[in-house]
C-alpha cells in the first residue's frame, strides 16, 4: 500500500510541475519572450516546483 501511495505522490508532483512550468511559458511566450528564454523559464519553474516537493517532504518525513 505504501508503494502505492509514493508512486501516485511522485507522479502528481510531476504532473503539477510540469503544468506550471507550461504555464510559465505561456505566459513568457505572451508577454514577447524568444523561445530559448521561454524554455529558461519553464525548465526554472519545473525545477523549483520539483525542490519544493522535496523540501515539503523532508519536513514531513518525521511526523509521518
């Protein structure tokens, strides 16, 4: 059951960052960024959703 759960956890994570970060670059494409920079930005916003997910989980380890 555990397995589980940390595998749909990780694949939710990986969904949402990976929505934000198509979010990022629309919003850069949008406001006239070039497509090298809108990628910067996506693959930016892709690894700090990422970096968050795994502090959040750091923190929470011990009380689970």
């Amino acid at each position: 059951m555990s397995v589980v759960v940390v595998l749909l956890s990780v694949a939710l994570v990986i969904v949402v960052a990976t929505l934000a970060a198509t979010a990022a670059a629309i919003l850069a494409r949008t406001d006239g960024a070039t497509l090298p920079a809108a990628l910067k930005t996506a693959a930016t916003v892709f690894a700090a959703v990422v970096t968050l997910a795994c502090a959040i989980t750091a923190v929470l380890t011990p009380v689970l």
